[in-house]
C-alpha cells in the first residue's frame, strides 16, 4: 500500500462528548418558596380583618379590648323590645344571665323576633350600644303537622 498523497482525506477522529453544563436548583427553590410566602401572607394577613367573632355577652365583656371595633356576633336572649314598624328601628337588650348589651338595629323583623327569644346579632360596638347589621332568630326545631282541623284553626289563630 501507498501512503495517502497531500490531496487524501485525512482519517476524522471522534469528538470528545459535550459536557452538559448542571444547572443549579437554587433559582427553583427560591422561586416556589417566594411563591408560597407571598400566598401564605396574602391569605392569613387579610384572614385576621375578616374573622367574625362569636361571643356571648359575659365573654365580649372579658374580650371588649381585643374585640372593640371589630365585627363580631353576639348570642343571647331578647329583652325590652321596642320596635317601631314605620321607622324600622329596634332597640333591645342582649342578655345570657350575667351581662347584657342594648342593641339598636334597623330594618324588617320577622314575627319570630319576641321577648325572651333566642338570638344572634352581627355587628360592631360602638361605644356601649351595639349597632347590629343583621339580625338571626331562633326559632323551635320541633314542627308539630295539625292532626285534626281543631288544631289546625287553633294554629292559625295563635299565629294571627
């Protein structure tokens, strides 16, 4: 065999394999974690203004300062209701036994609303009154159907 002249091609000899470049997953982790700091603020940081508290008159008078202008609900029982049906307003007392609260509310009562009823009111203090927005009352679980046509006009006068 004869050695290659200047115009053979010279025999190619494989490239080295490229290195792949490790990216690092620093970025990532940064990303999602400032992503889940900034919905875990956005949701509890708005969550504490919009709770709405539950009390009972004796526990809003031994919360009054964390709860002083907050909207927060009170349960308990009617007491010196006075409504006037052509301005709407109501004024009452909130009671459970051991505090008690008087209420100003204004708008449509339901014909449940009475003396020594259960009821829950949403709104703010506002000083010593409590100005409600809306007004929930409880009613008896039990419903008895009428068994005979007696009792049926007797339900029906009682409720006139």
């Amino acid at each position: 065999m004869s050695a290659p002249g200047p115009d053979a091609p010279t025999p190619l000899t494989p490239l080295p394999q490229a290195r792949r470049r490790k990216r690092s997953p620093l970025p990532v982790v940064l990303g999602v974690a400032a992503l889940v700091g900034l919905t875990a603020t956005i949701a509890f940081g708005n969550l504490n203004k919009s709770l709405e508290y539950f009390v009972t008159p004796s526990e809003y008078q031994q919360q009054e300062a964390e709860l002083q202008g907050r909207p927060v609900r009170i349960g308990g029982l009617v007491k010196a209701a006075k409504y006037d049906p052509q301005t709407l307003d109501l004024r009452f007392t909130v009671t459970d036994g051991s505090a008690s609260f008087p209420v100003q509310y204004r708008g449509a009562v339901t014909d449940l609303f009475k003396e020594n009823q259960g009821v829950v009111v949403r709104g703010e203090f506002q000083g010593e009154t409590f100005h409600a927005t809306d007004l929930v009352v409880k009613h008896s679980e039990e419903y008895n159907v009428p068994k005979t046509q007696a009792e049926l006009k007797d339900m029906i006068k009682s409720a006139d």
